[in-house]
C-alpha cells in the first residue's frame, strides 16, 4: 500500500513539524516556526498531487 515515496514525504512532514516546535519552543524565534510550520501542508499537497498523477497514469 505504502511506497517509498510515501514515507518520504511522511519523513519531510516530519522533520518540518519538527523544525518547527524546535523553533517555536527552544529557539524562541515564533516568526521563523510559523513560516516553517506552513511547509507541511505544503509538502502534503504536493505528495498528494504526485500520488493522484502516479495512480491516474497507471490507469490510462
């Protein structure tokens, strides 16, 4: 079900998520984890928009 594709982008929603509670928490530096934080929802749309493309060109 799952490719390896797919755990990348989990594993880059990860490391975004978590850059961005390292910034927001240690750092301190809220602008920078508010920006960072905006990458996941970014990164899961472009993983979506690739997984959609990879299954509609199988089927065709």
């Amino acid at each position: 079900m799952f490719k390896k594709s797919d755990f990348f982008i989990l594993l880059a929603v990860i490391i975004s998520f978590i850059t961005s509670a390292y910034l927001w928490f240690v750092v301190g530096d809220k602008d920078q984890a508010i920006f960072t934080s905006l990458w996941v929802p970014s990164i899961f749309g472009f993983g979506i928009y690739f997984k959609v493309s990879a299954l509609l060109s199988r089927k065709s």
